[in-house]
C-alpha cells in the first residue's frame, strides 16, 4: 500500500503553455487551481493521483444518511490508480501511525456499496496498537456478489485479545496487498464507521464521512511541481500573488516541497527554456518561516544541448518579511536553455523541518531588466529619459561617447526591443505601442533603469 501513498516526485497535472520566457510566470500573478475535497480526520490518494495524472478518484457522494466517501479504481494510460483512504499518517500495513482508542471492540461495522467486476476485491484494514506495538492485524475482503448497488449493513469481526491505545483504518477500491484481479472501474463506497462490543462507547472521528474540508490544487503557469505543498498565496511582495512552498508530514517523513520552471517528464526533468547569457544574475524577494535553523534553497541550472554548462546554488535564511536576493551565476559555454528548482528547505534532507514555509514572488534575470527595485522609482533619481510619459520622440539626458554605455528598451515581459549605443541622443519611439516599457543604461560598472510610459 505504501507505494500508492508516497509523494511522486517525476510528474505533474495541467502545466499550461505560456509565452516562452526563461523565467516563466515570473511574478506568480497567473494560476491554474484545480478544486477537490477531502474528509476531515481522514487522508486519501486522491491529491497523489491529481498530482500524478489528473485524477480525482476519491470523492464525497450521497450516503446511507448525509454524505459518505467513495472509492473508486481508474487506469490512465499502463497506470493502475487504485483509490485509498486512512485515519492517520504513514504505511498502515507497517503500523505506522495510529489515533486514539482504548476499548477492546470486537466488531467494525458500518454501511457499504461497491461494483468490484471480474475478481477484484475491496479491502477494510483494521490494526489496533498498544505503546508503539501491533497486537492485532485484520483485513477483510469485500467481494459479496460482485455488485451490491444500495447501501446495506456489514459487520466484521477484528482479532482484539488485548487493551489497545491506539487504531488504523484503512480502506482500497481494488486489492493492493496481493494486486490480483485489479479492475478498471472498481469503486466503493463507505458510511457509518463504528466499533462494536461490550462496554465499547469510543468512536471513529468522522466516521459518518459528513464533514469535509474543501482544498485546492495549485500550480504556478509554466511551472511543474514536484510535490504537494505548493499554492497560490495572496500574501505578496508586489502584484496579487506570491507562491507559497510548504513542507508536510506524510508516510513517516518530512515531505520537501519543490517546485521546477522545467517541465517533467516519464523521463525526468527537462532544461527549462531558451537562454544564451554567460552570465547573469537571479533576483527576486522572499521570506521564510520555519521553526528551526532550516534553510531554503534556489538552484540555477544552464545548458547546452542537454548537457550541464553552468550552475549555481543559494540557500535563504529564515526571513520574517519579503527581503531582496541577488544570485549571480555563469556558464562555462555559451547556454541554450536555464531551469530554476526551488525547495522549501536544504541538504541534509533528513533534517528537514515539518511546516517550514517559502514564499517567493516577483523574480527577475538582470539581463531582461524586467526587475525594479523600490528605490529605481524613487522621485529623487535622475531620469534617463524625457519627457515621460512620451509620444513618438524620446530623448536621453545626457550622451557619453568616452564610456562604454548601452540604452536597452524592453517590454514588460521582458522582451528586448531596441538597443542604442552611447552616442544616440534621441529615439524614434513611433513603432512602439503604447504602453509601459523599461529603460536600461548600462554601463561598466552601472545598471541604471527608469519606467517609461508611452501615451
């Protein structure tokens, strides 16, 4: 069963195609989300599946009285995505996990219906534990007819010779122990939970599967998320969005949240997109929250024709308020593609921290002065520039033939649109659109960029 709950990391859901950027979406002002639901108390495949392949498989549907949970098996592709619900964290099989029960119960019982064609079978998985042990196992195969297609009443008995302190539930559309007889279209429906036997009040929390908490899967356009715990945060630096990256607890471990501007493949992950700079530099604001001394990590990565020609590594501090970065970079040959991979913590992974938090917003390339600092538009600077905003004719303010010094236009996109050398004095603005366009001076040893405005 465990392999069905772990966090996949190779593939992703609904990567949009947008404007071919080196850094895509790089304001995260544009998201696709993808609405599920989940029971409280409860935890299922149905996110792993989403994030795997798009599928939702497992769902809130009308019970025996109120709302029950469904289970069903879909097949995507050579992919079997059985459906699976547990009570707790971790590897059920492997008595990971476990909430509260303390009464020895002699019986499960509850509601069912299911469609199990062919041989397939359904599985209830009940294992109670005292002080961290197993002392009792029990799974039980619903199989009945094949069909039973209203809700009906079931009881089993479990194995319990002892006082526990604790209990996992678990239950699957198809048979995951041995995978014999797994159909296409297997489904099964849960209602009522309860325990049984003398003396025996405790019960299941949210066993009756009425209350649900209404989530939302996320991803930034152009971009690929390797795990959950990624979404679209409204607490920004600038525009409306930030992304947030969290980790999680799951399956007995720490899951990293992370995220890639390359897109993910059945074969790994790709170079990202076409860039040819030697060198540049990354900038961009961030904070982070974590409870310990983590640290989170942003890696650059450029190629040439597949292969690796330059990188670099920078890992965030802890940061209570959006704060400025700056990671310069280079490559040893000319690039062809660069690829952002961002992580919400840092080696070593086994010291990762539950609930540790990135939030990363409004990243630039130095060589697309798409960036702009607060103080770039600061009244007090000098303009480049005039008048602003412009019509058909721009003039710069000063014109240096002895220094080595560019004017370079782009939009805000990023997009470079004109390029003058340090002898122009004025610019014939009439093919530009009207819009908002960043200047760039650079010299040897300056950047200096103003917003310009054509009307």
């Amino acid at each position: 069963m465990k392999k069905f709950l772990l966090i996949l990391l190779l593939f992703s859901f609904c990567k949009k195609t947008i404007k071919a950027q080196p850094i895509p979406n790089a304001d995260f002002e544009n998201w696709t989300l993808t609405p599920y639901s989940e029971p409280d108390g409860w935890f299922t495949s149905g996110i792993f599946n989403l994030l795997e392949h798009g599928v939702i498989n497992v769902t809130q549907v009308p019970g025996n009285t109120g709302s029950a949970i469904r289970m069903e098996t879909v097949v995507v592709g050579g992919d079997t995505l059985e459906a699976v619900i547990t009570n707790t964290f971790g590897d059920p099989l492997s008595g990971e996990g476990g909430v509260p029960f303390s009464q020895q119960a002699t019986d499960i019982e509850g509601m069912y219906r299911f469609n199990l064609p062919g041989n397939d079978s359904a599985l209830l998985l009940v294992i109670f534990k005292n002080n961290g042990t197993i002392i009792s196992t029990d799974i039980f195969k619903i199989r009945g007819s094949g069909s039973q297609m209203t809700f009906a009443p079931f009881s089993f008995p479990v194995s319990l010779a002892s006082m526990p302190d604790s209990v996992i539930i678990a239950a699957t559309s198809s048979n995951l122990i041995s995978n014999t007889g797994v159909e296409h279209g297997s489904w099964l429906e849960l209602d009522d939970l309860r325990f049984t036997g003398p003396g025996v009040t405790q019960q299941i929390p949210n066993a009756d599967f009425e209350n649900w908490m209404n989530k939302s899967y996320d991803i930034a356009d152009g971009w690929s998320n390797y795990t959950i715990g990624i979404s679209r945060s409204s607490d920004s630096h600038s525009g409306n969005y930030a992304m947030r990256m969290e980790n999680m607890y799951f399956d007995g471990m720490v899951q990293m949240a992370s995220v890639t501007s390359g897109e993910i493949t059945n074969t790994g992950t790709n170079a990202g997109h076409p860039y040819s700079q030697l060198s540049d530099t990354l900038r961009g604001y961030y904070k982070y929250v974590t409870s310990g001394s983590d640290s989170a990590t942003i890696i650059v990565s450029l190629s040439n024709a597949g292969a690796l020609v330059g990188w670099n590594i920078l890992l965030l501090p802890p940061a209570s308020a959006y704060t400025f970065f700056e990671m310069p970079f280079d490559a040893a040959i000319l690039p062809d593609s660069i690829r952002l991979d961002i992580y919400a913590s840092s080696f070593p992974y086994d010291q990762m921290i539950d609930g540790s938090a990135l939030y990363i917003d409004h990243l630039s390339l130095s060589s697309l002065s798409t960036f702009i600092r607060n103080s770039d538009s600061n009244n007090d600077s000098p303009a480049l520039a005039y008048p602003n905003p412009f019509h058909d004719k721009l003039r710069f303010t000063s014109v240096n033939k002895s220094f080595n010094t560019t004017y370079r236009i782009f939009d805000t996109g990023g997009s470079l649109l004109k390029e003058l050398n340090s002898s122009t004095s004025e610019f014939n603005a009439e093919d530009l659109a009207p819009g908002l366009y960043i200047l760039e001076m650079r010299s040897e040893d300056s950047v200096t960029r103003q917003k310009l405005i054509r009307r």
